[in-house]
C-alpha cells in the first residue's frame, strides 16, 4: 500500500511539472512584457478535442448554425481571401498538431502504466524527456501558425486580434472586479 502511494505521488508531481514546464530559473527573470500574440495552453488540449476542431474549421452554410470559423472572421472582418488562407492556415495546423498530440498521450499512457507498475527511472525519465520535447513541437507549431496568421491581417484586424488575447488574458480576473463592482 505504501509503495502505491508513493508511485501516485511520483506520478501527481511529474503531471505538475509537465503542465508548467516554464523553465528553472537561478535568479528571477526579468518581468517580459506582455507579448504580441498569446498563445493557448496547448498542455490542457486532448485529441478529442483537436479532432472535433478539425470539423469545425469549415466555414458553415447553413443561417442556424454559427462556426467558431464564421464568427472569428465576422469579428476581424476578414476578407473572402483572408478566410480561405485563414482555413489553409488551420488545416495545416491540424496536420502537424494531430501526430504530435496523438504520439504525446500514447507516451503518457505508457509514463502511467510505468509509475504504477514501479517501473525503471530511467525509462520514466526517457518518456518525461520525450513528452516534453512533444510540447515543445507543439507550441512551436502554434507559434509558427499565429505568426502565419497575424501576417495576413491588415492593421485594424491585427488591432481587433490583440483586443480578443487582452480580453481572453484578462478574463480569469474580471469576477474579482464584478464582485466589488468596478464594472
């Protein structure tokens, strides 16, 4: 019973640490300032979820039914041609994201049947190391795709861009100031 602890402790703390794989630090880095574009933490992504995007990237036909797609493009008023590029920009996207996520949580399946089972350090050390080098691939790979797409935009949709990441940055503070009324 006391090994199964210990092997759930060893695999709560790698799970913490892979999460926030920011880095080590010697000293405290000097505060960076706020970045052009902000980039989704890709570590709260599964497959499933990266698949049903594929299906919605589409711009819809249908007047009931709303894409993500149509609604970005509504709100950044981009052109017919800048959708097109925007949709050519998601799929390739998706093409490289999905190996890599797939590839990722296979290797975590396989971290979790070792830590549960007592496996080898070395083996555990091997897959955290190759897992990490996955993450990395993938924000690599949203990084390259929003700098893609910010290249195509004009400087009032570039401007419409930042409002929606300052908006999406803000938001886990703004039931603070709701609750002392600021707004």
């Amino acid at each position: 019973m006391n090994m199964m602890k210990k092997t759930a402790f060893t695999f709560a703390l790698l799970a913490t640490l892979l999460a926030s794989c920011d880095g080590v630090y010697a000293q405290k880095p000097a505060p960076k300032p706020v970045p052009l574009t902000l980039a989704p933490d890709l570590s709260k992504l599964n497959i499933e979820k990266i698949l049903q995007q594929v299906q919605t990237t589409k711009v819809q036909q249908s007047a009931e039914e709303t894409s993500p797609l149509q609604l970005v493009a509504e709100f950044l008023q981009l052109r017919t041609g800048q959708v097109s590029e925007l949709e050519q920009l998601l799929q390739a996207r998706q093409a490289t994201l999905v190996p890599l996520f797939q590839t990722a949580q296979s290797l975590i399946q396989q971290l979790g049947f070792l830590l549960n089972s007592g496996g080898n350090p070395v083996q555990v050390g091997v897959l955290v190391i190759q897992i990490h080098a996955l993450q990395q691939q993938m924000a690599q790979a949203q990084q390259a795709f929003l700098a893609r797409f910010v290249a195509i935009l004009d400087p009032d949709q570039l401007q419409r861009l930042q409002t929606v990441q300052l908006a999406a940055h803000l938001q886990p503070i703004l039931p603070a100031f709701q609750s002392i009324f600021l707004f």
